[in-house]
C-alpha cells in the first residue's frame, strides 16, 4: 500500500499523460477538420470532425486545470523510517489475521513478546502466573455466561491492569538498578508497594479463575442420577442374579429317582 506522497505523485502523472493524451489528439482532430471542411464542403461528416475535436480541446484543457490545481499543492512530507516500518508491520499482521489461524498466531506472538520483554525482572514470574491463569480462563469463557458473564467482563478489564502494573513494575526495577544511591530508597521503597500490589492482584486472579471452574464443575452436575446409568445399574444386577442362581442349580446337581420294581 503506497504512502500518500507517493499516491500524489502517481496521480500527478496521470493527470500529465492525460492532459498531453487530450492535448495531442484535439490538433489531430482540429487539423483534420480545419483541411477538410474547406476540401469538401460543409457537411455532415465536417460537423462531425468539428464536434469531435472541439469535445477534445474542451477535455484537454479540463486536464490541464486540474493537473495545475494539483500541482498547487504541497505535496505530502516523506515518510520515517519509523513510519515505513509501522505501516509494513501493519500491513503484514492485517495479512495474517486474515488467515483462519491468524488470530490465535498474533496472540500467542505478542505473549511471548510480552514475556521477553520482562525476562530477568522480578515481575516475570507473577507475568507467567498471570499468563497461565488467563489462558485457563480463557478456555472457560465461552461456558460462563447468565450470572456468571460480568465476572468474564471484570476478569478481562483485571487481566489488562495486571499487565499494565507488571510492566511498571519491570520499568522502575530498571530504573533502581541505573539509580546513583542517593535516589534508590525511594525508588526501592515504590517497587515494594507496586511488586506487593502485583502479586496480590495476581492471587486474587487466579482465585477468579478457580472459582469460574468450580461454576461450571456445578452447573454442569446434574440434580438426579442419570435415566441410562441407572437402567444399566438395574440390568448388571439383574444379570448378577441369574448367574446366581444358575450357579446354584449346577451345584444341586440331577435328583436321585426314586426305585421302580
């Protein structure tokens, strides 16, 4: 996708091929109907070389106007570096995401960029933590809903400040290991309230999530047993009471007949 610089220039020339185009063909039809009309006469024919070319002086002189109006304008600043880049990462993840697995792909991506990003930081860990219980609720989230649906939407909105607060976290820890030692205590005494704050949030997440699975372990338990199980449970024990007996009549044996004279 061309930038908008390079989109005026582009339309620039058109409008230049163009009025040259109209401007090239009005004299060939101007000529041509200026030796004609007094070789032959007035004619129908000759209106229709008049019409012609003064429809093509008309359209080349529309395209000059406009090719100048254009050229009046300033044209676009280039783009950065920087810019260049954002709109080709840009273009490629609207690519991917158009693929069928495109979505899941970005996200597994950006979580693991996410995780580089805090590797050798003290809020790396409460990250993964969060990031497996997220994951976990995730896989629920479509089999929470009625009264359990706001619970989905205030999980996704901690999910989010949890992650924001880590990577705060992993930002002033780095800024304590640059820090001369006189501004330390300070900076010390905020990564303590704010590593305390993450891992509370993150104990109280993962406490959301087995709660939602102890939601669904009783919404899914039904009130009364089971009408299949329980006619299976009547047919094993009847089969268990034939074999019984069969096996009791084997073990009498045949009767003794009485004697006959």
């Amino acid at each position: 996708m061309a930038d908008d610089r390079t989109r005026y220039f582009r339309r620039l020339g058109r409008l230049r091929r163009s009025a040259r185009r109209w401007s090239v063909l009005a004299g060939g039809l101007g000529g041509a109907a200026a030796v004609l009309t007094p070789y032959a006469g007035l004619g129908l024919p000759d209106a229709a070389w008049a019409g012609a070319a003064g429809s093509a002086v008309a359209l080349a002189a529309w395209r000059w106007l406009d090719l100048r109006a254009l050229a009046a304008q300033p044209a676009p600043p280039a783009l950065t570096p920087a810019e260049v880049a954002a709109r080709s990462r840009a273009r490629l993840v609207a690519a991917v995401e158009r693929l069928p697995v495109g979505p899941g792909v970005l996200a597994e991506v950006r979580r693991v960029r996410s995780r580089v990003a805090l590797r050798g930081t003290s809020a790396g860990a409460q990250w993964a933590r969060l990031d497996r219980a997220a994951l976990t609720l995730a896989g629920m989230a479509t089999r929470l809903t009625g009264l359990a649906e706001p619970a989905v939407l205030e999980a996704a909105a901690a999910d989010r400040s949890l992650r924001d607060l880590a990577a705060r976290v992993a930002s002033v820890e780095r800024a304590l290991r640059l820090a001369p030692p006189d501004a330390r205590p300070p900076l010390a005494e905020a990564h303590a309230v704010l590593s305390e704050q993450l891992e509370s949030g993150v104990v109280a997440y993962e406490r959301l999530v087995v709660a939602a699975a102890g939601y669904l372990a009783e919404d899914a338990r039904p009130e009364t047993a089971d009408p299949a199980a329980a006619r299976l449970t009547e047919a094993t024990d009847l089969l268990h009471g034939v074999a019984s007996a069969l096996a009791e009549l084997r073990a009498v044996g045949t009767p003794l007949r009485a004697p006959t004279s």
